[in-house]
C-alpha cells in the first residue's frame, strides 16, 4: 500500500482538502479492506452496511464499483460524515 501524507490517519472529519492531482484522485480511492486498515476506527461491518445502504443514505456518489470491488473515495467518505453529523 503506498503512504499518501494526505490522508490524515487520525480521524474523517473537519475540512478534508478534495484531491487535486492525478495521483491524488487514484489514492483518493480505496477498497473496503484498505480503508479499514487505513482508519482501524471504522469498524469493517460498519462501512459494509453503509455501502450496501448507499444509495438510501447519500453515499452512492462516493463509492464505485470495478468488477466485483467496491472502491471508497476517502475524501468523499469524510465530506459525506462529516455532512451526516452536521444533519444529524
């Protein structure tokens, strides 16, 4: 896995920066298994229900699907919480 510095380890929240380079749109993107290593603090079955649910809770734009994987976008993730905290 490539260490992107961008990516604050610690949390989702607060002004998460969009991506602004070709290679920062690719790492932006993650698969289930990855995005949980890289936030341990999201539990795997969690974000297995947010993903199956995504088109009724608003996450849908910020998950795509390439074959049988499902990729994350990370700050799509973290716009879309911190979104649902401020709403919720």
């Amino acid at each position: 896995m490539t260490d992107n510095t961008s990516i604050p380890p610690s949390s989702l929240g607060g002004n998460y920066p969009p991506p602004n380079t070709p290679e920062d749109i690719i790492n932006d993107w993650l698969t289930v298994e990855s995005f949980c290593e890289r936030f341990p603090n999201i539990p795997e079955p969690t974000l297995r229900w947010q993903l199956t649910t995504r088109k009724r809770n608003g996450l849908e734009p910020h998950v795509r699907v390439i074959g049988k994987k499902r990729y994350i976008s990370v700050s799509g993730y973290a716009a879309w919480l911190s979104d649902s905290a401020i709403a919720g």
